[in-house]
C-alpha cells in the first residue's frame, strides 16, 4: 500500500508516513527512555542508600564524603554535572588505559586543544562495530544520572532514617536487640512510610530528566523529534512542512501520561506503607 | 594580554559588549573565569524576573484553586498539572517551535478604523521567549506551594478576622496571605532555586544563542570543546552557582527573618534546603 506515497491522500498518507522505518526508529527510543528509567531508578537508590548511610558513619572521613555527596547537588545545577561526568569519567578510563596499554608514549595528554591517547587506549576501540559506541554513551550517561539522583535519594534517606521515632529504637535496644537487628527489623521496614513521599518526588524528577539524554548525544525522543519534525522537500518521499511542533506536543503528551500515571500508583502504594502505622498526618502524606 | 585586559574584553560579553570574537587558542584560566562569569547575568535575569513575576502569578493560581469557582478551579487545576507534569526541557522546545510557527512579518489585528501589528519575532529570542516559559513553569509549582499554605492557614485566625468585620481583599491581605506565606516560605526558597538551576537549560534547548551571547553553562561549554577538559571550565561554573545559591539562601532567609518577626526567635521555622521534596 505505502510503495508509491506520492499517490497517497488524507489517512492512508499519514497512515505510511507514520509508519516509516525512520518512524520505527522514533518509536523505538520511546523504549530508551524506559530502559534508562529501569536502569537508572534501582543503581539511583543503592547510591542512595551508601550516602545516607556514610553521612550517619561514624568513622569520620566517610561521613565527610556523605556530607558532600548530599550536598554537591544542592548548589550547582545537575545539567553541570551531565554535561561533566560522562566526558570526565571518558576521558578518566581512556587515561588509565592509555597508561596500561601504552606506557611507552610519555607525550602529555593534552596536547594544546587535544585530548591524546593511544589507538589501543580508545575506549571503544575505533575497530568496534556502531552499537558499541552507542552502549557506552548510554552507560556514561546512566552513570551520569545515578550519581546525580543517588545524592537525591541520598538526601531523602537521611531523612526519613531521622525521622523514625527515637522511642521505637529505644524499646528495641530495650529489648536486647543488637545495633545490626534494630536496624533490620525496626529501623528500615519504619523508614519506608516516610521515604515515600520524597522517593516517589525523587521518581518524577527521573522521568522528568530523561529528555536531557539528549545534550548526551544519544539519539533519544528529543532527537528523533527533531529529526523527523524538521521541514522535509519534495526530495523526500513523504514531504511536509516543519512540524517539529506537533512532534513535541506528542512528547509533551507522552511526559504528562507518564507522570500522571505514576502518581496514581504512589499514591496507592503510600496508602499500603502506612497501614498499621499511627500517624497523625496519613492523609497528607502524599 | 594581562587578566585585567581579558574581564575589559570579554566581562560584558554575554550583553553584546566587548570584544566580539571569543577566545579560541591559547585559552587562560582568567578568560575562563571572566566570560564564564559573565555568562551568569543571563541566569540573574532569567531567575530575578522569573520569579518577581512567578510570584504574583502563583498568589493568584494558589487563590484560584482553592475557589469554589468550578471555572476557575479547573482551569488553574489543569495549568498546574500541565507545568508540573511535563519536564521544563520539553517545555522550551515546544514553547520555541510554537513561538517561530507565528508569521515573522507579525500579526494584523483589525479594529475597524486601523490595524495594528503585532511583532512576534522577539517571542523566538532567548531573552523574551525562555522567560516566558521559566515564569510560566514557575508559576505552577510555586502555585501548588502556595496552594498547600493556603489549606494549612489556621481556620481560628480567619474566623477571628471576620468576627472583626473584615472580609472579601482586606481579609485576604492582612490576615490569610502573611500566614499563608510565613508557611510556605521555606519551601519556596526551595523553588526559586531550583529555578536559579533550571535557567541552565535555555541555551540547550531551542533557544539559539544569537552572536554567542549564551549563559554561564553555554560559555564553560564552549571552553569545555575547545580545549576538550572538562576538567577546569565546568567546576568553574558550578562555583559560580554555588556562590548564587549561597546569595539566594541568604536573601530568602533574611525575609522570611521579617516574615516571623513576631515570633519567638527560638520558634522561628528555620530555611531548610531539601531540594527532594519540591519538583
């Protein structure tokens, strides 16, 4: 039906046009976002859990580092930090391999507005195939997102674990229970009711940064939209004008599904967390 | 070239004045500092009228949602969701495409004995058509601050004002509005900074910088490519934003000091920057 698109009209030509391998392609990178999502949300909440438990270390440096974890996001924006991390951590293995693999070649590493490695120090290798290339731009991305959001999570843990009450690990000390059991069994399973409002905040602000993979160059939603909206010729088989905007209004609607569907399933699961729980402000806690 | 040459050069750059030509070898760390500096004017700009303006906007949003006016709940209700629901980067693409659809030559407006024109290309420049959006977007989530103030307001405090006879804009000024503020203050310190971080994002998005004239990220950017080290020029900006943010924290705080100053200083509700529980 779609072989000859220049004989198509009204919904059999929107119907081919949308249905382009190009379009394909845009819609595949919906599942980019997801991925990163999936990815980043569990590795998010583990560097989460090691800040806030260095920032309650009592061996001091430790606590420093989770004092400055918490903090770094506080004063400087996190584009700053997407923009830095993954050049830097790039730049940090290709330097270390460079060293490994190379360590004949004493020339400086940056070379006036240069940036030196060996071939073999390359990171991909310039011989590995494109996928290659695209799977470590979206790892230094995905790290890049993880330390920023950790500090987040970090920041939310420290303290929902501060504002358990002190008389429930009081009786549990009472109780003969050691520090490691308290924390287990009263502690933790306690925290959770008041984690979940910061952390289901913490949720959004992770579906509402997946746009910014795209400063990272990855070709993500924001690049195909921009792509396939721009104006196309006659040259092409399916011309039109610049409809970049509609391409970002189904982004936008897109972005409003997601976040509207993940507070209905917040506000459930808060419910179900503080069941059993006497808490004067239940209602509010959303 | 001396440092004091470079910050004649180069400190106004972000406004257009100064040497036209950014420096492209032999960069130095003062050039660095100096344009990357000055860069944050266009963050102070976007920020200070941003929020001067978000602010009324979102009094008026938060009063709105809380009507029992169906037409002006649901609305106000919508333009929240709209705002707080999809991520502001979206927002300044969408907003430039929409604003360069407009017809360059401007639009007619007939009113029967003459016509005026409206011009529309100053909407697609960074400086009108990003501040736009930044007020927009921080008009919702200070409104849904405000919002949650203004349900927390103590019933026992209105009723006392309408025993007084008060009621309708005077009740509302002197009574619900201080109280409603007082309360929602140290979350929107928490706001206007995330906001401060937000205007990070104009020259990323759409919004081309026209002759270079970009922020303090777009300049360390620049040096970033050009010298290819991410290492010297990024830090740089972020100590400037730190330095913003102390400035932010400091301002808030020295109101909301005014805001309590009938308060027993020791009860006085302490600025706490938790940046997880806003946006």
């Amino acid at each position: 039906m779609c072989s000859d698109p220049s004989l198509l009209e009204g919904w059999q030509w929107l119907w081919c046009y949308l249905s382009t391998p190009k379009h394909q392609q845009f819609y595949a990178s919906f599942l980019v976002v997801f991925a990163v999502l999936i990815v980043t949300a569990p590795v998010t909440m583990i560097l989460g859990f090691a800040g806030a438990l260095a920032r309650r270390s009592a061996f001091l440096p430790l606590r420093c580092f989770g004092i400055v974890y918490t903090s770094m996001i506080r004063g400087v924006p996190e584009i700053i930090f997407f923009l830095f991390v993954p050049i830097a951590l790039d730049q940090l293995v290709e330097f270390i391999r460079h060293r490994i693999k190379c360590p004949e070649i004493t020339d400086p590493i940056y070379q006036g507005a240069d940036f030196v490695v060996c071939m073999a120090a390359k990171m991909p290798l310039g011989s590995s195939p494109q996928w290659a290339h695209g799977l470590w731009g979206f790892t230094l991305a995905v790290i890049a997102f993880s330390i920023v959001y950790g500090a987040f999570a970090a920041n939310t843990l420290h303290g929902a674990l501060n504002a358990v009450p002190q008389n429930q690990l009081e009786t549990a000390r009472a109780f003969g229970m050691s520090e490691r059991q308290i924390f287990r069994r009263i502690h933790l399973p306690q925290m959770w009711t008041y984690a979940l409002p910061g952390l289901s905040n913490l949720w959004m602000i992770l579906i509402k940064a997946t746009p910014l993979l795209f400063l990272l160059g990855i070709e993500d939603i924001v690049y195909w939209a921009k792509e396939l909206g721009g104006a196309k010729t006659s040259y092409f088989a399916y011309p039109h004008p610049d409809w970049r905007l509609w391409y970002f209004l189904a982004l936008l609607v897109f972005y409003l599904s997601l976040t509207r569907v993940s507070e209905v399933v917040f506000k459930s699961l808060t419910a179900r967390v503080s069941k059993g729980q006497s808490l004067l402000g239940q209602a509010t806690a959303s | 070239m001396s440092c004091a040459q470079t910050f004649a050069d180069y400190a106004l750059r972000s406004i257009g004045f100064g040497v036209r030509a950014l420096p492209k070898t032999d960069i130095t760390l003062c050039e660095q500092v100096v344009l990357i500096g000055s860069g944050m004017v266009w963050n102070a700009y976007f920020a200070i009228l941003a929020v001067i303006f978000g602010f009324l906007f979102a009094t008026a949003l938060a009063v709105a949602r809380a009507s029992d006016n169906i037409w002006l709940r649901k609305p106000s209700d919508w333009y929240v969701f709209l705002f707080r629901g999809s991520p502001l980067f979206i927002q300044f693409f969408f907003a430039y495409e929409l604003f360069a659809q407009l017809p360059r030559a401007g639009i007619d407006i007939p009113l029967g004995f003459t016509t005026i024109t409206l011009a529309t290309s100053w909407l697609t420049k960074a400086w009108a058509g990003a501040l736009i959006v930044l007020f927009l977007n921080t008009s919702a989530y200070s409104s849904e601050i405000f919002y949650g103030a203004l349900r927390a307001v103590p019933k026992g405090e209105v009723e006392a004002a309408r025993a007084y006879g008060m009621s309708g804009f005077s009740l509302f000024r002197r009574i619900t509005w201080p109280t409603l503020l007082r309360l929602a203050w140290p979350s929107y310190t928490n706001e206007a900074i995330f906001l401060f971080h937000g205007t990070t994002l104009v020259f990323f998005s759409g919004f081309p910088a026209w002759q270079q004239k970009g922020d303090a990220l777009y300049y360390a950017n620049y040096f970033a490519e050009k010298t290819y080290n991410p290492f010297i020029s990024y830090p740089i900006a972020a100590l400037y934003f730190i330095i913003f943010t102390i400035l932010i924290i400091a301002l808030f705080g020295a109101i909301n000091t005014r805001l309590n100053r009938h308060i027993n200083p020791a009860e006085c509700p302490k600025i706490k920057y938790r940046p997880q529980m806003i946006r």
